[in-house]
C-alpha cells in the first residue's frame, strides 16, 4: 500500500516504571484515515517489531480510533536486569491501502524495590528442625539481598521466641529445647529492611523434633505398578507414604532411598515420591526379555542410626508402538534380463524388514505404494507378504521401449498399530541386456592396396560391424588367420577398438605381392569374420648390393694410364632392377680424376681404370693415399623426366688406394745385405704388470748407469802413474765410407689400419696410413683395416753416399727401446731364403 501519515502522536518517547503491572498504561495516540476508509481501519495498529525483542508491551483500543500502548505483565519490567529503553515499531493500515509505520520509545524509569530473600526462603516457606536436647547455636543463614545493593538490617519477630536473629542473618537458638515441655514448634517472622525503610517478611517454621525410639511403618499397600516405556525423566510411578509412631499425630519426618541398584528409578529422599530418573526402552536388552523391575524401598526415621523399614516393589514396563518398521538394507539392487516373462519372483521384502517393539501388536507391518517410473512393469503380490513380481516383458531392442536400463521404485513400510510410523524402500532393477544378435561386417570382404614401402605400424585401411543389440555391445577386432610370414609371427595387427589394420613389419613385393587374412569382430558372446586382402605395390626400394664394397688397393706411380688396376672390377645386383640400370660414379675422393669406372653405365661389372697418370715431381699431386667413395645408382633406364618422380636407390663401395713411388736403386761398390728387425709391443690394459716391470727395470738400469759413471769418474782422477798402468782401449778399426747402414726402430702401440697387395710379389702386407709404415701381412691373421704395426727404415745410398732414413728416438722412450736402434755393417751378401724383406724393396 501507499506510505501515508496516519498516526496521530508518533513517533514519540514515553517512560515506564519497573515492575509495573500488567495492564498500566504507557502512552496514548490515535489514527486517522481518509474520508474514502468507509470502513476506518483494515488493520489495527500492531507492534510488528521491538529492539531489543520483546513481549512486555501491547495495545488496546480506547473506542474509535484512539489507542494505548500498555504493559503485559509477561515479563515483568525489572531495571537492573532488564534492558532500560524499548524501540517499538507500530504499523496501521486502513481501508484504502494506505499504511503507516512509526516508532514509540519506552523508557524504563527505576524504582526503589523492596529486599528480596534468596535461596530456599525465596521460593518457599523455610522449616526447621530442632533435636529436643540441642545445645543452643546457630541453626539457620538467612541470605536477603536490596536491588540498589543497599545495606540491609534484619529483625525477628515474636520478641518472646527463643531465638534471635544477627546482623550476618544467622538464626540462633537461645536455649536447650525438652520436646515435652516447650512448644513443637515455632513461627519467626524474619523482616530484612533497607535503609529507606522498605522491608520484606519471610516465615521459618522451627520443629522441634522428639527422640527417635520407634520404628518407622509403610501406610500404602499397594505393591505392584505399570509404566509405559520411553517415559520422559521426572515422571512420577508411585507416592511412597510411612509413618513414624515417634511423630504422633504430626506428619513424620522420614528419609526414602532405593536400596536396590536401578538406572531406571529414583525416589525423593523426603517425600517418598517415586519417579523416572533414565530412558527406559521396553525394546532393548535387558526389558526386552525380562520387562519387571523390582525394587527395594527403605524409609527411616533418621539420615543415619535410625529405625527403618524396607518393603519390596514391582514395576511392570508395558511396551509401546514407538518404532517403525525398518529395513536392512533401506536399497535393494537386483536384475533381471530383459524380455523375462510376467510373474517372474524378484525380491520378498519381509525377508529383509522388520520392527524391533517388543509387543506383537505393535510390531506388525504392511508394504503399500509401489510407485516410480516403469513401475506398471512390476508389482507386490500383496501387503503383507512383500514379494515384488515383474507384470509386463521388458525388451530393450523394442523402439517402443523408453531405453531405461535402471528402474527406480519405491515402497512404503508402515505399522499396522497406532501411530502408523513408515520408511520407505528404494529399489533399483536393472534390466540386463541379453546378446541376442551377431555382429556384422559393413563388407563381406575388404581390398586395401598399400605400397611395399609403406613404414612399419602405419594404418592401411578399417574394417568396421555393427550389433543390433541394446545397448551396443563393445565390439572387438582380432586377426584369426593369415597374417603370419615366413619371417614374421603377425605381419599385420588389427586395432582392437577401431578396426584400423596396421603393418607390423616390412612389405617386400619382390618376396609377396598379395596378403589374404582373416579378422574377427567379437561382442564377447557372438562373432563373425570377414575376409581381407592386401595388394602389394611394388616401388623401387632395393638398394645395388656390389662385392666387394670395401677394398684395399696399392699401385705404382709410373702405372700405365688405362690398366685395369690391379684388375680389379666390382660386380652388383638389385633385386627389383635390371642389370643394365646400374650407373658407377667417383663420389668423393678423386682428387685430379685419376680414376674411372669402365662401363660407366648399363651392365652390372664395371673395372676400376686408371685415367691420368701421376705428377708429384711438379707439385700437381701430393696424396699418396686415396679414399674412393664409388656410388652406384639403379636409374640408368629411367629418363630424364621421369627422375624427378622415381625413386633411385643408390648402392656404396669404399677403396682405399695406395700410390708406392719408384724404388731408389742403389748403387755400391761393395755388396751388402740388410738386416731387419721386427719387433711388436701390443698394451692390454689387463696386463697392469706390464708398465710397473718397465718402470722397475728402467730404474735399475739407471742405477746401474749412475753406478757405472761414479766409476770411471774415480779412474779419471787417479794419479798418472796408475794411468799409465792400467790397460790401453783398443779404437775400434775404421770403417770405408760406403756402407750399407740399416737402423731398426720399435715404436710401441703402432697401428696398421691398411692392406694392400704388393704389385711385384703379390704378396699382401699391412701399412699405416699416416706414416708410411708397412710390414707383411701374417697368414693367419683376419683380413682387418686395423692392425698392429711397426715402423721400419731403411738406409739407401743416394749418389755414392750412405744416406740414415730413422726416426730419433724418443725422449719419453727408456732407454732399454734406444739400445734397439742396431748398426750393423757386414761384407755384402744377397739375403738368404730364412730372411725377412720389407715390403717394396
């Protein structure tokens, strides 16, 4: 509605007294409404709201439009405890819509209160019990306190009582009490006053209570009682009632206890009122087998050493509907293959449910509801019993059929007695799909052409099928036969999932041009097989194979050129070529062209020809050492145009050639022969002796020289005299100036890695490639690039003169390795049979 002013007097501020009365007025105001509010008002003003909240104001109608807001009473207004000012939201609405919403704020004014007493003399009438014979003393603490927290005086009356009252409130007898000749008992009137003079007034009765000398007896007769189970705590069973003969006609004073042990029940020690103290559950062990309880009841005449009596009770535990029935488990999960005939039994409830009350009649139940989706596909057999049945047939691959695998149901368990308490049960049925079709290929058969070059694992094609059933069924692929080599296990793999068929080994159409296989699709139940052939093409991927693709050449460098070196001729082969397809060509290492291949091109044999000769005298050559890399090619009938498509395979052959010099002749006058010493020193890293005997023996040779030089220092400074005596050094006789000289040198870890055939013997022998160095090749050792070898230099006579071609030795070298350098100088002789030449000489 529209927001308009309709209170007359709000907002506003009003106060109020503490402790007011309900019904005091707290402030006036009135409505007005509009001329058009035929009827005044629609709704009357209201408090919708309080800060802080609130019940302790309301209003009230005046007659007409006139209205007070007045007190309740509930709670009543109390300064200091209470909060000191209420904002109260008022809201009016008359007959046109139109409302209004202001505040009133109440404030809480204080009030001197009366004192108040505290403890049990503030809730009731306080009374007193005095043994006849008690000495006179303190019996009682009166605890009063003043509001405003005022200083408070106490007092007593009648003035003529035997008692007087202090300023702490403590009550004290003023004499020793005979219970036959005073009074039994007394009224004090305890007055607390403030200093204003306001005052309250509070009764104690004091008993003066007689010497106990008989024994107390139970009045009630009754001995047997009836509760129901799960009664609340403090409910009352039975009122116990004795008397003490001691007490005469007055009321006895006694004390009640339980003397058996009970969780279930309590009695109050004074009044004798039996009741509820815990749950008691007619259900659980041990009430459910054994639902009496039996207790023993003592009463006595005093808290200790008195007179007592004890009397025996029963209490009967009736059994109440107080639990529903319950399932375990609350979800059932079966299944059930689809197209299964009506009346098929799928579950009996009952087996699984059940009420733990007590009674027989309470623990009764029923199944009722059955409801979810599909549910008319299914029903109970009846309330009781609980057995779910299937009504109607499921069949998953019928279009008519919602394609629901699962189907949800609920049903309601609930007590036949008063009140009907329930639970409800799920259950899922799950309708199994039966295989009822074969899988079937898209083909009867499939044709995939690949190229015989096509690399290892890729796919060629895809096979693919179908099931009819619902749901799908998982199809999968497998190769049953045919995709087994010669050299391979499976030569084609199919991919389980997709159907892609891959090669798993190398396609060669010059070994099989045509694959027949069969594959498989399985759905785990049923299968079926479709045939599938793979076409071969055939691409040119065989690479020439020549013999030999490695050799070693030597030849001198005055060769002819056009010889057929060494008749040497390479012969090659390719598997998907024609022999007359073969092109030969000097890839890399023909320095100056000094070789060819003759055919170039066209047959499979071709002949290494050399096609210039030498020139190292002018500085045009200077290798002496070739390393031919010859490729040959499969497109010598393949045109010009049609290279840039085709593929060519290229076959390798490596030569190594070695160019030997002319022989320098020497010319002498006197013969001489040579002698060549051959030595190999082979390190294993295994033969750790090896280093540390070199190591010894050289460091005693160096003794030995040390020793040796210290001598022939002490003959050199011996007297002349004893010079002369000692024996004369015969010079060696000299030598003619022409002489053949050979100087041999072993060099350790020398490696040949190069062969050659020796042109004028035929002979083969082993050289490096570095130095020159060469030896003759053991016919028992393999035929290897790399071999041990050793260094050998021959002294020639260049133009009458004997020219030393020898290394220096070493520095790093022992000098055991330098005595190894041998002079010898003998008559000339030719070389007998038994000895060794040097390769090329």
């Amino acid at each position: 509605g529209r927001r308009t002013q309709l209170f007359k007097g709000l907002p506003a501020t009003s106060t109020v007294e503490e402790n007011s009365a309900a019904g005091v007025s707290v402030y006036n105001f009135s409505v007005t409404v509009s001329p058009l509010a035929a009827e005044g008002v629609a709704i009357l003003p209201t408090i919708v709201n309080s800060n802080p909240l609130t019940e302790a104001f309301d209003i009230e109608s005046k007659g007409g439009l006139e209205f007070r807001v007045i007190t309740t009473g509930n709670p009543v207004l109390d300064y200091e405890t209470m909060p000191k000012s209420f904002d109260l939201q008022i809201f009016v609405e008359d007959t046109t819509g139109r409302t209004d919403l202001n505040i009133l704020t109440i404030q809480v004014t204080d009030k001197n209160e009366h004192p108040v007493f505290r403890g049990n003399m503030a809730i009731q009438t306080v009374t007193i019990y005095v043994l006849e014979g008690t000495s006179p003393g303190r019996i009682y603490q009166v605890d009063a306190a003043d509001p405003e927290n005022a200083k408070l005086r106490y007092s007593l009356l009648p003035e003529t009582v035997p008692f007087s009252i202090r300023k702490s409130g403590d009550i004290f007898s003023t004499k020793e009490f005979d219970y036959e000749k005073d009074p039994h008992c007394y009224f004090l009137n305890i007055t607390v006053t403030d200093p204003d003079g306001l005052n309250s007034t509070k009764t104690v009765n004091i008993n003066i209570i007689n010497i106990n000398d008989e024994r107390p007896y139970f009045t009630i007769k009754k001995r047997i009682y009836r509760v129901p189970e799960e009664q609340s705590p403090g409910t009352i069973v039975a009122n116990i009632t004795a008397k003490d003969p001691d007490d005469e006609d007055s009321p006895s004073r006694l004390f009640y206890s339980i003397q058996s042990s009970d969780r279930y029940f309590s009695i109050n020690s004074a009044t004798g009122v039996l009741q509820v103290s815990g749950r008691i559950d007619r259900d659980a062990l041990p009430l459910r087998l054994h639902p009496n309880i039996s207790l023993i009841v003592r009463v006595e005449d005093s808290p200790s050493h008195g007179h007592a009596s004890e009397m025996e009770i029963t209490i009967i535990i009736d059994d109440v509907n107080d639990n529903p029935p319950e399932c375990n488990p609350s979800a059932f999960r079966k299944e059930a293959n689809e197209n299964t005939a009506p009346g098929t039994f799928l579950v009996d409830l009952r087996n699984y449910c059940k009420d733990i009350d007590a009674d027989p009649s309470n623990n009764q139940f029923s199944f009722t509801g059955l409801s979810g989706f599909g549910s008319n596909n299914f029903s109970l057999e009846s309330t009781v019993s609980g057995r779910l049945v299937m009504t109607g047939t499921i069949d998953l691959e019928n279009p008519a059929n919602p394609g629901v695998e699962v189907y949800t149901l609920t049903v309601r368990v609930q007590d036949i007695a008063h009140p009907t308490y329930s639970n409800i049960i799920y259950i899922y049925i799950r309708i199994k799909p039966v295989n009822e079709f074969f899988p079937v290929f898209s083909n009867l058969s499939y044709v995939f052409s690949v190229s015989e070059i096509t690399k290892v694992g890729s796919s060629i094609g895809r096979v693919h099928a179908t099931d009819k059933d619902w749901p799908p069924n998982v199809i999968t692929y497998s190769s049953v036969a045919g995709t087994a080599s010669r050299d391979y296990t499976n030569i084609f793999w199919i991919s389980p999932t997709k159907g892609d068929v891959r090669i798993l080994a190398r396609l060669d159409y010059e070994t099989t041009q045509k694959y027949i296989f069969t594959v498989q699709a399985s759905d785990q139940e049923k299968s079926t097989t479709a045939s599938v052939t793979v076409n071969v093409l055939e691409v040119n991927d065989e690479e020439p194979v020549c013999s030999p693709n490695f050799f070693s050449l030597q030849i001198p460098v005055n060769l002819a050129v056009g010889t057929n070196i060494n008749g040497f001729r390479i012969e090659c082969q390719d598997r998907d070529s024609d022999p007359r397809s073969f092109r030969y060509f000097i890839n890399e290492g023909n320095e100056n062209r000094h070789f060819i291949f003759s055919p170039s091109a066209g047959s499979n044999i071709s002949h290494l020809i050399l096609a210039s000769r030498f020139d190292y005298e002018s500085g045009l050559d200077t290798n002496w050492i070739y390393s031919l890399c010859v490729h040959i090619t499969d497109d010598n009938l393949v045109s010009a145009r049609d290279k840039i498509t085709h593929l060519i395979k290229t076959g390798t052959v490596t030569l190594s050639i070695r160019v030997i010099p002319n022989p320098t002749t020497a010319t002498t006058t006197t013969p001489g022969f040579t002698i060549v010493t051959k030595r190999e020193n082979l390190y294993s890293s295994s033969a750790w002796y090896v280093p540390f005997i070199i190591t010894l023996g050289a460091s005693l040779l160096l003794g030995l020289l040390g020793y040796l030089g210290l001598q022939l220092l002490l003959r050199l400074r011996r007297p002349a005299g004893k010079a002369r005596r000692s024996p004369s050094i015969n010079a060696p006789e000299k030598k003619k100036p022409k002489k053949n000289v050979v100087v041999t040198m072993t060099k350790l870890n020398t490696i040949f890695d190069g062969e050659a055939r020796d042109p004028v013997t035929g002979r083969m022998y082993e050289f490096n490639t570095r130095s020159g160095a060469r030896r003759w090749k053991k016919s028992s050792e393999p035929l290897q690039p790399m071999l041990a070898m050793q260094l050998t230099s021959g002294a020639t006579e260049n133009n009458g003169q004997g020219v030393d071609r020898a290394e220096a030795p070493s520095k790093k070298e022992p000098s055991e390795k330098r005595k190894e350098l041998t002079a010898v100088t003998k008559p000339a002789a030719k070389p007998s049979a038994g000895q060794s030449e040097s390769p090329g000489q």
